[in-house]
C-alpha cells in the first residue's frame, strides 16, 4: 500500500484524509491518507521518515508550509502545502494557489501573513493590500473587489462583506457548518462566496494528481465533505 501523510499541528479537525481517501477509493487506488500530528522541531527529521518509509509525499499545513518548502530539494515558491517524493528527493508545490484560480479583482485584502498567505500571495489578481496581527491591523476592505481570509480564524467576522465583493475563506469547521465570514458573505449577497471547504477540494485536487499521475475524481472528493457536485 502507498501512503500520503498530512503534516501540521494540530491536524486532527482536518477533513482532508476523509477527502483524500474517497479520492483513492474513487480511482482504484489501494493508497492511504493519514495525518500525523508534528512540531515544528521534528519536522526534518519526520520528512526523512517518510521519504525512508517509501511514502509517496504529503501535504503541509500550519505551522509547516514555509519550513516545509525551505527543507525541500525544490520548492515552487516560499511557502508550500504539497511534497512529492521521487527518488529520494523532497519537492515542494504549492497548490494552495489553485483556490484562487480564475477570480477576477482589481484590489485585494488579504486577512493574513503566515504560510496560508504567502502561498495565495502569487496568485492573487490586482493590488494587495496584506493584514496581519503583526503588521498592519485590523484590517481595511474598503475599496476591495476580493477579499481573502488566509488565517484559522472561524469565529470572528474581521471584515464586513459587501456585495460587490468576492469572499474566499480558507477556514472551515469539521462539521461542515460555515465560519462567521462565509455565513455573512452569504448574507449580504456577496458576488462570490468560495468557503473553506470548496477551497480544500481545489487545492486537494491538485495535490492527488502531483502524487498520483491520476485525474482527480473532484465529484467524489466533494461527496465526502458533504459538498453538491
């Protein structure tokens, strides 16, 4: 059997190995997802592990992506949320940027600075203005066409939604129910609302078909997560 790992602290709320293996399952694969609970401090050593324990990659989520790519061989960037093992070597992807793909907007407020952000950051379409806790705070969507939330925050509505602008959030909650932005970007008739659970499944797509050289069967992925086709 081949083996992905999910590498983050905490990652036990993650929907991504119930995602994944539904994916597997979906083409045939005899594969396995699994998530494993790492510090920061033994996140080296963990790689080797895996990349010795012929795992086929993984996926890096907080606190992990920007240490993650400056471990790898070769990374696609600063931050990455994507590790293939190939021949003993680490390479770093960085399929968060998927999320965002195709979205229109002149000006940008991205909520966030840490690995999420600087992942999205390329990808982004038009000015960015970044907001974070330890720079620029709180923040300022006043003249955004888009606004990005790129940190864990769930409970919290750090901006108000208008509905000129488009919403993505990268938060989720494991029992499916949406975050206070998405349920106030819903509410004020937001033009796009893309919650975290549609951009788990973009990003998630993307990273299965880097390890496994396989279409991904999005409809299955977002089957598991509750999701319509």
């Amino acid at each position: 059997m081949m083996r992905v790992a999910l590498l983050g602290l905490p990652v036990r709320e993650s929907l991504s190995p119930r995602m994944q293996n539904a994916a597997f399952a979906a083409v045939g694969l005899n594969w396995e997802y699994v998530s494993l609970e790492v510090e920061t401090e033994a996140l080296a050593e963990t790689l080797e592990g895996l990349v010795v324990g012929g795992y086929a990659g993984a996926n890096v989520t907080i606190p992990h992506k920007q240490a993650a790519a400056a471990l790898s061989d070769e990374a696609e960037g600063e931050s990455v949320n994507t590790l293939v093992f190939r021949e003993g070597r680490v390479l770093g992807f960085n399929t968060d940027k998927e999320i965002v793909a195709g979205i229109e907007a002149e000006r940008t407020c991205l909520i966030g600075a840490g690995g999420a952000a600087k992942a999205l950051l390329p990808a982004l379409p038009g000015e960015v203005r970044v907001f974070s806790r330890s720079g620029d705070w709180p923040p300022d969507a006043d003249g955004c066409d888009l606004v990005v939330n790129a940190t864990p925050v769930r409970d919290e509505l750090l901006v108000t939604p208008r509905p000129e602008q488009a919403v993505v959030d990268l938060a989720y909650r494991f029992d499916g129910r949406p975050t206070v932005l998405v349920e106030a970007a819903r509410a004020a008739g937001s033009r796009l609302v893309l919650d975290g659970l549609e951009a788990l499944v973009r990003q998630g797509a993307a990273s299965f078909e880097l390890w496994t050289g396989v279409a991904a069967p999005v409809g299955a992925m977002r089957a598991a997560l509750g999701l319509e086709p």
